[in-house]
C-alpha cells in the first residue's frame, strides 16, 4: 500500500505526518461516480437531500472513505456522501456521512 511519513523538528519537539494511498477497487469508484453524476442533476440532489435528517441538508459532497493505514481491520472503502451538521458547540457541526440510499453510514475508517 502506497503512502510515506515525514519527521520534522518544531519548537519543542518533532512532529510526524503520515499519508496513505491504498489502491481503491475499481467498483468503489464507479459507485462514486455515479453517486456524484447523481446528485449533480438539481432534483435528484433536492430529493436526496429531503431524506436527509434536518440538520443534514446542507451542502455536501460524495468521498471516497477508507480505513486507516494504522488498522488491523480488512481493507474496506465505500462513496458516501458528507455533510456538516447544522449546530453544535460554537456553531461547529460533526461531519455526517450517507449511503446512496440516504442511510447514515457508521463509518469503519
């Protein structure tokens, strides 16, 4: 699996930073795809959105989640589509994931 790490020196220590790059299968990103080709078409999006809870109908996107490069879980990935919740302490809302079928997604990753 693809990604790297860097060291850095700071003030007061070091600090790392790692990314991943896993291979995502072919069927995930034509799920994708096609959940975003979807939702770009204004009813479609309008009428997703309705089966949305309240607080979740605001703008969205569609991403492609994994699981961590650190996990010892199976390798899993899946579209959903994200949205930050209306609300929440100062005004900062949890950012809230969907299936295609406007089903909360408890992520994995």
């Amino acid at each position: 699996m693809p990604g790297t790490c860097a060291r850095r020196a700071r003030r007061h220590g070091w600090t790392n930073e790692g990314f991943y790059w896993p291979t995502v299968p072919a069927d995930v990103v034509a799920s994708a795809r096609a959940f975003r080709d979807r939702l770009a078409d204004p009813n479609q999006l309008a009428a997703y959105k309705a089966m949305l809870p309240p607080g979740a109908r605001g703008d969205g996107v569609v991403n492609i989640h994994h699981v961590n490069a650190a996990s010892n879980m199976p390798f899993a990935a899946a579209a959903s589509y994200d949205v930050v919740e209306d609300g929440g302490q100062l005004g900062r809302g949890s950012v809230l994931s969907f299936d295609p079928n406007a089903q909360p997604v408890t992520p994995v990753w």
